[in-house]
C-alpha cells in the first residue's frame, strides 16, 4: 500500500519502475492512490470510477445519493487535457451544477486540490497568459487548450499545492495536509 502521494509520484511518475514503458495514467492514480484513501474519509465506494466516455457521469469518481448525482471528482495526471464536451461543459458553461465538484491534479512536484471553480479560474488564466488574444469560447471538435499541471499550480490560490516531500517525515507531514483538505473538500 502506498503511504503517501509523494511515493506515488516517485515509485509512478518520477522513475517508473516500469522499465521503459510510459508511466501510468490518471485511472492508475485513482485506483491505486485515490479511492482507497476516499474510502477511509467517507466509508463509501463511489457509484463511478473513471466513466470516461459514460455519457452523464461527471467526473472520475463519482458518489450518488439517493439516485441522484451527488458529486465528481475530476483527476487529471501530468497535462489537462479536456474533451470538447468536458470542456464546453465544465469551462465555458456556467452551469455549475454540470460540473465535478473537484479537481485534484498530480505532477512530479506534486498535487493540487481545489473546487472545480478555482480550477476553472486558474486554467483560464494560465490559458490567457501564454494565449493574450485567447477567448473562452465553445469547441466544435477536438480539445480544450492542454496545459502542464505544474503551470497550473502556480494560478490555483494558496494552500492548494502540496508539493511532493523529499524525505519520509517530510512526505508522511505533506500527506497529513492533503488527506486533512481532502476530508474538506469531499465531506459528505
């Protein structure tokens, strides 16, 4: 079992010891990292894990109550890279309630966490800034703007980055700060 997302990062993403295969995606940190610590904040298996392409299920974890679409929570590894329809719905759109509740993005340097409406100010941002005549507009085809997690970190607002720890007590001390804001971010 992993302790800590700055394992994850170093055993996954930083070396892989998967000799020289690519590293894996973000399904992998899901499943291998994500819902086991989920399931011991909320004592519940979500209703959704990564329904990419399942019509009507926001996010890649995804908690139902009472039949109804309680909250999603979108992953993303290394670069953001939205679907037409992610990113009509969930960027351009201002209907909130179509979007996932959260964003939890992982990087070599670390994680960020935030509310989906902090993740959409600071990746329209990061989008402006390198994109000056850039207009948040509809997309018929294709993707939204890819942009680097790592970027992105310096938009999302303070106490929304947990950068990957270099020692164990650093890291096991980095992991108490994210698992406390994710209880914070997911209570239900």
């Amino acid at each position: 079992m992993l302790k800590t997302y700055s394992e994850y990062i170093d055993s996954y993403l930083s070396t892989s010891g998967l000799n020289e295969r690519p590293c894996p995606g973000e399904h992998h940190f899901v499943s291998a990292y994500l819902v086991p610590r989920l399931f011991k904040l909320n004592q519940r298996i979500p209703d959704y894990i990564n329904p990419d392409g399942t019509k009507g299920v926001i996010g890649d974890i995804v908690y139902y109550k009472d039949h109804k679409h309680q909250f999603g929570i979108e992953a993303k590894l290394g670069t953001i890279r939205l679907t037409k329809g992610e990113f009509n719905d969930w960027v351009v759109r201002e209907d909130s309630s179509r979007w996932p509740r959260t964003f939890i993005g992982i990087s070599t340097t670390g994680v960020g966490l935030c509310p989906w409406a902090e993740f959409r100010e600071a990746y329209v941002a990061s989008i402006k800034e390198k994109s000056k005549k850039w207009t948040l507009d509809l997309i018929a085809e294709g993707y939204g703007p890819t942009k680097s997690i790592d970027l992105l970190f310096d938009k999302l607002p303070t106490g929304r980055v947990f950068r990957k720890g270099t020692t164990l007590e650093q890291s096991e001390r980095l992991e108490a700060s994210f698992i406390k804001a994710l209880k914070s971010e997911v209570d239900c």
